[in-house]
C-alpha cells in the first residue's frame, strides 16, 4: 500500500508538468510563428527595392497569424475570468491587436524592405510571447 501511495504522490507532482498549458501552447505557435516570420523577413530583404503586393488572403501564415491574435484574445479573457493578473491579461490582449497591426502592415509594405521590417517587427513580437505566453499557464 505504501508503493502505492508513494507511486501516486509522484504522478501528482509530475502530472502537472505533463500537461501544457493554454499559454505554453502559444508560446509553441509563437516560436513557429517567429521563426517563420523571421525567414520571410530575410527573404524580403534580399530584394529591397522591389515592390510588395498585399498578401494572399490564403497565405497560410496569414491565417496563423489571426489565429494567434485569437488564442492571444483568448487567453486574456481566461485570465479576466480567473481573476489573474490584470498587467498579464493587458499582455495578452496588446499581443493580440500587436498582431493585427503588424499583419496591416505587411500588407500596406510597398517595397521589400518595408516588407521585410514588418515581418521583422513580428518576429520581434513572436519573440516576446514565447517568453511571457507560458506566465498563464
């Protein structure tokens, strides 16, 4: 009975662990994110004069990218209704308009460089959810 007990005080401790979390699970999307945003940044780059057309409304980095700004929403509001920290869900829901702003501004580029300083700025802000995002978890 004491193996037992023992065996089930482990799992306990380490359940949790097991588990991520809804802002570990953002912080994975943003590192992909990042890294994705990162590459077209550099690609970008390469080309700075040419001209930018407005992204393909089926770019599936598009379509990532809105639903990150929508898990960031939501994990503001989780928090709101776990009564946590307000500086924590103020994060989340600036994350989440962050992203917005920033995929209007890869739209709006009109040459390479300002395409490529707007996915800069995003994988600037990637950057910033893979760190904080696992704090609501």
């Amino acid at each position: 009975m004491r193996q037992i007990m023992i065996a089930l005080a482990c799992l306990a401790l380490t359940a949790p662990a097991a588990f991520a979390g809804p802002g570990s699970d953002l912080a994975e999307t943003a590192d992909d994110l990042r890294a994705r945003a990162q590459a077209r940044a550099e690609a970008a780059a390469r080309h700075p004069a040419a001209l930018a057309t407005p992204l393909d409304f089926e770019d599936p980095f598009l379509a990532d990218m809105e639903a990150f700004a929508a898990d960031a929403m939501r994990v503001s509001h989780a928090i709101e209704d776990a009564d946590g920290p307000s500086d924590l869900r103020c994060i989340f829901r600036g994350m989440s308009h962050d992203t917005e702003a920033r995929l209007s501004a890869i739209d709006e580029a009109t040459t390479g460089s300002d395409r490529s300083r707007a996915y800069s700025e995003i994988a600037n802000l990637m950057r910033d959810a893979v760190e904080i995002a696992p704090e609501a978890d």
